[in-house]
C-alpha cells in the first residue's frame, strides 16, 4: 500500500507561524505520507463575486485537495478569542463548492498560540464552524500549545515533552482511522 495523503490547513498565512510550526511537527509525528501544505491565499467570500465569476480556483484546488487526502490537520491560532479571518473565509469558501468536500474525512485539530491558554476559545470555535462541513473530527484531548514562543526551538522543532506526546498520541490515532 501506498503512503497516505496528508493535507495540514494552517489558519496563519505566516511562513514562521507557530501554527505552521507545529504542523510539521504533526506531520513528522503521523509518519510516512505524502504531505501537501494548504495555501489559504483566497479573496474575501463575496456572494456577488461567486455569482458573477464562480469559486475561485485557489479554492477549488483547496477543496480538491480535501477531497483527495486521506486525513486532515488543521492547526489555527486563535484571534481575538475567535478564529482567524483567513481560517474563517477558506471554510466559508469550501461550503461553497459542489459536493462535500470534507464529509467524513478524518481531521484533527490543535492550535499554537503565544497566549495562555494556547488559542483554546479558537479552537473550539473552529470545530463549531467546521460542524455543517461534516469531518470526522477526532476526539481526544485538545492539543493548546500556550506560550509557544517558548515552546520552539530555532529549527521550529516541539520542544515541550508534554505536547509531543499529546501530539504523538493524536497523530497515531489518526493514522489508525486512515490504514
């Protein structure tokens, strides 16, 4: 058997976010796979524009991919005790296009945050805005890395031993729902 198809959904468009960050640690930690990192560079949901010009096709290669991975990790921080716009605006997207795009699809989500408690209030508004997509969204703890500027070293690598093994632990259950 081939190795899976890993799509990671980071909810920053920054390249060093911490949220890419730990992405990466989560794709290293679910094991061999090919993994394709989203971009989240879309316009403004604007219902005359979906009229006038359709989904753009940024989006559509976003929902293709959702469509065609094997499992998902999304990892967003948590924006003035909410998601991100651009976290938003994709899933705001991605109900637009035809078919369901994540109707059962495995998906795991985490957060990195340089507050205390980790993006924790996003998150849970993230898994409130992904509930009309219908994923099949792991339960098991929330992974909230707080003050993670603290918790990288200069490579981008995890250094907190508690959240790699939160991480491992859901990262091992998610491979198990995609063998």
């Amino acid at each position: 058997m081939s190795d899976p198809t890993l799509l990671t959904i980071s909810g920053s468009l920054r390249r060093n976010s911490y949220n890419r960050m730990l992405l990466k640690e989560a794709a290293a930690a679910f094991g061999p796979a090919r993994v394709i990192e989203a971009d989240l560079r879309f316009p403004l949901y604007d219902a005359d524009q979906e009229e006038a010009e359709g989904v753009p096709g940024e989006v559509s290669v976003l929902a293709e991919q959702i469509r065609t991975a094997d499992a998902v990790v999304i990892s967003s921080p948590e924006y003035n005790k909410g998601i991100s716009g651009v976290m938003k605006n994709a899933l705001d997207w991605v109900s637009r296009v035809k078919g369901p795009v994540f109707k059962d699809k495995p998906t795991v989500v985490m957060s990195a945050n340089a507050g205390r408690t980790g993006g924790e209030t996003g998150q849970f508004m993230l898994l409130s805005c992904l509930v009309p997509l219908q994923p099949m969204v792991l339960p098991g703890p929330l992974l909230c890395v707080a003050g993670a500027g603290d918790e990288f070293d200069e490579a981008g690598a995890l250094t907190n031993e508690r959240y790699r093994n939160v991480l491992a632990k859901r990262m091992e259950a998610l491979r198990a729902l995609v063998a």
